[in-house]
C-alpha cells in the first residue's frame, strides 16, 4: 500500500509542477497589471507629492490580494487512482508463468464440466488472470463470466471465495472492456459487503475500489445498485474490524475521485451519514497503524474538494478534527519522533485543511488556527529532506490561514516562528515562492507587524533570496520588501546599510520587465534620500 501511495506522491509532485504553471499564467496576469500599476506608478512619480500619501501601497495590496485569490483556487482538482491486489495468505506475489489464451480457455472449459475438482481449477484460473492478456482471453471467451457469476453467487463457500479471487484479478485490469465485463457480478460483491466473512468483505471491497474507476457506465452501475449506503453499513457494523474499515476507505476514495464525483457522488455521501463514520477513524490507532486514517483522510479530501462538499464538512466539525490531529503529528515530528509512513497521512490532512478553509476565513476555528501554526512550521521543516512537497503543502496551508487572517498573521508574529520560516527561505521547488508570500501576508497587516518582521531578521534574509536566480523569487522578495520598507523606517535603512542600493540596481540590470520596474521604483522612491 505504502508503495501505491508513494507512487501517487511522484504524481503530487507533478501537480506541484501543474500548480507553479498556473502561477506561471498568474505571472502574465500579474505583468499585466504591472503595466497598469507602471502607469499609475510613473504617474506619481511626476506628481509624488500630489499623490496621497501610501496610496500606491493600498492599491498594491489589493492587487496581492486578487493574486492570492487565483493561488489558492488553483490546486483543487488533483484526483489521484490507484489499484489494488489483495493477496491471500496462502499466495505469493511472484506472478505465475505466463498464462497463455489457450490454458485460461482450457480451464474454463474444465470449469464447465460438472466434476470435483473445481477448486484446483479455479486456483490456477485466479493465478492466469493475473496476466493482462489472460484477462481478454476470458472476457471474450463465451459464458465465462456468466460461469463465475454462477459460482460467486453459489452456496460453496470456498467456490465463491476462489471466484472472487478471479474477479479480484480481473479488477486490477486497466482496460474497460475488462472492467465492464465485471459488472454482472456487482449485485453480488455489494451484498457480501454485509456478509459474515470480513475475508469475503475485504476481498469484495478491493475489487469494488478497483473496478470503480475503470469507467463511468460501471461507477453509475454501482450507484444505482446501492453502493454508497452498502458502504456505510459496512463501515458502521465493522468498524472495530480495521482492516475492513482500511477498505472501505480505499473504495470509497476510488470512488469520490470520478471527474463528476461533486456533482453526482459526493452529496450522496454527504447525506449518508459516512463522514461522519470517516472523521472517526481519524486517530490512528498504536497496533494497527496510520492506514485506516490515510484512506479515511483522503475521503475527507477528496469530499471537500467540491464547494459542497468543503462547507458541509466545514459546519460538521472535519476542519477541527483535521486541525487537531496535524497538531497532534506536528507536535510528535518536533520531539523527533516520526513514524513510518506518517506523511501519506499528513498529505491528505494538509489537503484538507487547505480546501477546508476556502469555504470561510479561519476566523472560527478560534485558537486552534494558532496551534496550527507551529505545527505546520514543524512538518514543513521534518519533511523537507525526505518529501519537499509536503513541505510545499504546509507552507499553502500556513499561506492560507495567513493570507485573510490579522489574528493569525499577529500569532505568526508572538509565536516567534518567523526566524523559522526565514530559515527555510533558502530552499527552492516552489518552497521559498510560498514562504514569502506566508511573510508577504504578515507584512501586509500593518505598520507593526512590518517592524517586528524586521526585528526577526527579515531584511537579511530578503537581500539574500534577492540574489536568488529564480525570477518569481526576486518578484516576490521585491513585493515584500516593498512593503516592509514602506512600513518600517527602520527597515529602510537596515535595507540601505546592508548595500541594498547596489543589491536593487543589481536586480534592474539583471531582471526582466516587471522586476525591472519595480527594483527601480523601490529605489526612486521608498529608500531614504539622505542614505543613498
Ligand atoms: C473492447 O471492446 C470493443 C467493443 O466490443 C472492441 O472493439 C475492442 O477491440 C475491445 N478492446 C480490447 C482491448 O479488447
Ligand atoms: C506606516 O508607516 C509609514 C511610514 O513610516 C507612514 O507614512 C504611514 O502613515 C504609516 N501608516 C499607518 C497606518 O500608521
Ligand atoms: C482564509 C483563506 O485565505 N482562505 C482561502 C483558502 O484557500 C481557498 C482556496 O483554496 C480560498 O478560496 C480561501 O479564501
């Protein structure tokens, strides 16, 4: 399992590179306004003392914040699909020699003829559809499948159990021909959900998980047959049983993650009572493990990936009992002790949160916003060796609760995490970009809080990432220091002494369009003339 998910991280790490494309197209827009703002900057330059005073700032801030806006609702939509081969006891995973088309048809025929010893006949069967093209052999076979239908649905209960191990391998196919050919056996995988053997229910939950995403036409069988409430019995009458409880999570995030899921799914789930059933198992439990809360958090995430769903869970308590389990896991990698696989948790957790937050500002979540922070600061910082893209998806999340937020971006400040941030500065895939717009949303608040950022340290820390060769990371060292110095006279000249002057009319000579302008408005008219 940890192995798919790990899989899935190199997919998150793509759509952390979707995400810096749509920052890319923000870019433009950004430019865009810039020339706007140039006019309106050179303006005032002619007219300086006309212009009231500070009102280029407002109508800078403004702009960020539209910026912001853009940022944040541009990360929603990435759906992940996995595949899973549960492997019974007596089975090694070493893949059979290849079956060839001729064997499979050979063995359905034997399975065919009334005799006793169709349990050997099924073994191997289930062993040859572990092969692809075993897999179209038997769909396309005449009366094969109905013949397995025959025996799932049969009173011999190892029969049915073999017969759901073929079906269990036929589900791991990707074609949707082999998907589709499973679909007159669903009746019977849903009903055994609520048997009495948690070996038949897990069996069938997985092969559930895998068929759902094979297509549209099964996905809307299986809700029309039921699936959603058969799931939550499930999960309601097993849940002591956590492996069954792992499963259901796994084939319900299978199937939250259909590319219509908010239309169609996720109301259904809302309304059916499993969130609530999910928010539970949201405490990992010592002896068995993170995996039943992974599977259950990345319900959660994919449910509040739709407006519907994220106000929802907003009003039924998932923000807090997500908050407060990062809080407990960042309070547990600050004292060291990280457990084995606890990121796959974090990442749904963070996601959540993060899409948690769009639908209100995190002024109700009172003073678990600023336990959040410390604890985001400490995954970003533990997990950016191993899973830089963790430590991105902390650093959104502390972006978002500080982007609207003078309580949080004031905590920021009194829980002395800055120097903290400023100490992750130096680190790039998109890490730096999103810490400093984190200090960007401080510096923004007010005069204040612009001082205390200089007093911990920030000027220096600025005049370094300015010498950084990533363009957006000089656009935003200019933005932020823009508005330092424009807060903070004391800024300003630690700035100038600390050879800024020369360090902006490095960034003119060298930067492009936009950062040239701006490093040349900084230096017309937010230095002080008599230092420079
Ligand atoms: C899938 O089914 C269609 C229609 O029956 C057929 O044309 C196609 O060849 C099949 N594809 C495979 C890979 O079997
Ligand atoms: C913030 O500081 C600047 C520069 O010292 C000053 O011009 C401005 O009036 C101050 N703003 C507020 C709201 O105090
Ligand atoms: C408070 C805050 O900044 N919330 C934002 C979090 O992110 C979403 C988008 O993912 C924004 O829409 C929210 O405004």
């Amino acid at each position: 399992m940890a192995n798919e998910r790990r899989a899935e991280e190199v997919v998150l790490r793509s759509i952390s590179g979707l995400a810096v494309k749509l920052w890319a197209t923000y870019f433009i827009l950004f430019i865009y306004i810039v020339f706007h703002a140039d006019a309106m900057w050179r303006l005032s330059s002619v007219r300086h003392k006309a212009v009231p005073q500070g009102r280029s700032l407002e109508e800078f801030k403004l702009k960020r914040r539209e910026h912001e806006k853009v940022l944040r609702s541009a990360r929603k939509d990435n759906l992940l699909v996995s595949k899973r081969l549960l492997l019974c006891e007596d089975e090694d995973e070493t893949p059979m020699d290849a079956a060839s088309g001729d064997q499979v048809v050979h063995l359905v025929q034997k399975l065919q003829q009334s005799g006793q010893e169709k349990e050997t006949h099924l073994k191997a069967l289930s062993g040859s559809l572990r092969n692809p093209s075993a897999q179209t052999v038997f769909i396309k076979h005449e009366n094969s499948m109905h013949l397995l239908v025959g025996l799932l649905s049969g009173s011999q209960a190892q029969w049915r159990l073999l017969a759901l191990q073929c079906l269990h391998e036929l589900s791991q196919s990707h074609q949707p021909n082999v998907t589709l050919a499973c679909v007159p056996a669903t009746p019977y995988l849903l009903t055994y959900l609520s048997g009495q053997s948690t070996k038949l229910t897990e069996l069938c939950l997985y092969t559930l998980g895998n068929l759902c995403p094979g297509s549209d036409v099964v996905r809307d069988k299986l809700l029309a047959q039921g699936i959603i409430p058969a799931l939550k019995n499930c999960m309601e009458s097993q849940r002591s049983n956590l492996a069954v409880v792992e499963a259901v999570g796994f084939t319900l995030s299978q199937l939250l993650q259909a590319k219509d899921a908010a239309e169609k799914i996720t109301p259904a789930v809302l309304a059916s009572g499993l969130p609530s059933l999910l928010r539970s198992v949201l405490s990992p439990d010592p002896q068995f493990g993170l995996a039943p809360a992974i599977e259950c958090a990345w319900c959660l995430h994919y449910l509040t990936c739709s407006t519907v769903g994220s106000s929802a869970l907003r009003a039924d308590g998932t923000l807090s009992r997500c908050s407060s389990l990062l809080v407990a896991l960042g309070g547990a990698v600050s004292k060291g002790t990280k457990e084995e696989g606890m990121e796959l948790l974090v990442w749904p957790l963070l996601r959540s949160v993060g899409n948690l937050l769009s639908s209100g500002p995190p002024g109700d979540m009172g003073s678990q916003g600023g336990d959040l922070l410390p604890a985001l600061c400490a995954l970003a910082r533990a997990f950016l060796p191993s899973h830089p893209a963790l430590a991105l998806e902390s650093a959104w999340v502390l972006n978002n609760l500080t982007a609207d937020s003078s309580e949080l971006c004031a905590a920021l400040l009194d829980l002395n995490l800055v120097p903290e941030l400023i100490q992750l500065l130096p680190f790039s895939q998109g890490i730096n970009t999103m810490l400093l717009r984190v200090l960007g949303n401080v510096a923004h608040q007010t005069n204040r809080s612009c001082s205390q950022l200089a007093r911990a340290g920030l000027v220096p820390a600025l005049c370094a990432t300015l010498r950084m060769s990533e363009p957006d990371v000089v656009a935003l060292s200019l933005e932020v220091l823009f508005m330092l110095v424009a807060g903070c006279p004391q800024a300003a000249e630690e700035f100038v002494g600390q050879n800024g002057v020369a360090l902006l009319e490095a960034v003119q000579y060298n930067g492009d369009g936009e950062i040239r302008q701006r490093a040349a408005h900084l230096l017309e008219h937010h230095l002080p003339a008599h230092l420079l």
